[in-house]
C-alpha cells in the first residue's frame, strides 16, 4: 500500500485520538466537529535551483506539527502534534516527503510557470491631486499604478527634472483581487506656477519606464485655456448650424423647380412636326 493511503487511515485514527484526549482532559463532551488542516507549501528560489517543501498540520487555528524539507523531518509543535511528528518520521513516510520536494514541488512549477512567474500585465498610470481647503491648490500629488502583475513595481517622482524623495509621504500596494495589483505614491509639496512633476514608473513587464507629467497653470492661463475651449465649442456649434441652414435651403429650392414644371418629366422629350413649304 502506497505510504500517502497509509498516512490517510493514520489521520482518521489521529483525529479520533485526538478528540478522545481533550474529552478525557477536560472532562467534557467532545465538541460536534473537528477541523483539521493540511497545509503543503513551496518556496523558490531562482526558479526551480533551490526548492524548499513545508507540510504543516493545524488543529482548530493551531499549528500543531510541521515538516520542512531544509531540516530533513518533522517537528511537533504542541503535544498533539507529537504523535503525526512520530509517524512522519518514520523511514516509510519520511521518504515519501522527502520525494515530495520533486514530485509536488518543482512539478507545480514546471506545470504553472506560464501563467504565473512568467504572466506579465502592465500597469495604467495617472496623476491625480489632492487640494488644500482655504487655498484650493494642491497640496499633495498622487501618483497612481493599476492593473499590474506581478507586484513588484519602482514609482519615482520629478520636479522640473531633479528626484524628489522627501516629500514622498506614503507608498501603498494593495491587491486587487484578479490577479493584478494596484500602487499609490504620494507627494507633499507646493508647486509653483511654472513648475513640472513627473511621475516614472518602473515594471517588468514594461520595455522603457513610464512617464507621465504634470504642470501647475497660473489662472490666468487657465482663463484662456477655459475661454478657448467655449470659443472651439461655440464656433463648431455655429459651422454645424451653418451647414444644416444650407442643406436645408438647397432642398428648398430643389422642390420649388419641380413645382414649377410639374409635367416636364412626364411629357419626355417632344417632337416638332414640320409642315412641308412649296416653292414656286
């Protein structure tokens, strides 16, 4: 019989045991159900060069044994843990784990490399603002990262071309739940009119970083930028209403010729008899 169907039966008669010892310690019921985890882990490192395999047993929310392949057997962590730490170090079983590091470990990786250390997602990047109440200028500068994987990302910040690094107050990445991530950079400062920031961002999956920039406007400019934008909006108003005047005039007069002459075009084109002329 095959060591994992053996360590089964052993763990149904574990948890049994199991149950009996704090009924017997307590003096008490034993509780209506049992949970019992099986934790199997692997850890990397470059790729498959150095694989570490962890199997951890935990009763309720305690971890009560383990086995790590770095140390060669099993170790309990509580005193009900001691009887699986016995039995998985036993020669039978302590093969079987040790096996395990090639056998469930690196083929886990050869099997799902393509879609998770080599998946690459490349991040959306914005700039927003955050604005001081009595002023209503900003005061702070958010740079902002999506939909990227994997996590691991590099945000830097500009101004007017010169690395900013005090004024970044906080970094945050946070997971998105699909797979990707998500980056939040924040710097405090007072931008002055004329003044350039440049938020860079830094990713595996990107062939040249990306960057994006951000200019504070005196409000003068942004009078003028605000009354170009009404005039573009106000002259192609008056060019649509121009040409729908036109269209509307060339049918017009389009109808009017037709009413004019209402059988030209069922009369069809008309002979002229000639009557013959005598010479004398």
């Amino acid at each position: 019989m095959a060591p994992g169907v053996n360590g089964n039966c052993w763990t149904a008669a574990l948890i049994m045991a199991i149950g009996l010892r704090i009924h017997r310690a307590h003096c008490t019921d034993p509780p209506e159900y049992f949970l019992l985890q099986q934790k199997s882990e692997c850890y990397y490192t470059n790729g498959t060069q150095q694989v570490r395999y962890v199997k951890r047993i935990i009763w309720g929310q305690q971890e009560i044994c383990y086995y790590d392949s770095d140390l060669g057997f099993s170790v309990a962590r509580t005193e009900l843990g001691r009887p699986f730490a016995e039995h998985w170090n036993s020669l039978e079983l302590l093969s079987y784990l040790w096996a395990s590091v090639e056998k469930f470990c690196s083929y886990t990786y050869r099997r799902f490399k393509n879609i998770t250390v080599d998946r690459r997602v490349k991040p959306r990047v914005k700039i927003s603002t955050l604005t001081a109440e009595p002023s209503h200028r900003p005061s702070s500068l958010v740079c902002s990262a999506t939909g990227f994987y994997p996590s691991k990302i590099e945000t830097k910040w500009f101004k007017n071309g010169q690395e900013e690094t005090a004024g970044i107050v906080s970094r945050q990445l946070l997971q998105n739940g699909d797979w990707t991530f998500q980056s939040h950079v924040m710097l405090e400062t007072k931008p002055r009119w004329g003044d350039v920031y440049t938020c860079q961002v830094e990713h595996i999956s990107l062939q040249t970083p990306i960057s994006i920039q951000w200019a504070t406007q005196s409000d003068s400019a942004k009078t003028k930028m605000f009354t170009g934008i009404v005039g573009f909006i106000l002259g192609l108003s008056l060019m649509v209403l121009g040409l729908l005047i036109y269209q509307k005039n060339k049918r017009g007069t389009s109808l009017s010729s037709r009413v004019h002459h209402p059988n030209r075009e069922l009369l069809g084109p008309q002979v002229t008899q000639l009557e013959p002329v005598l010479w004398r």
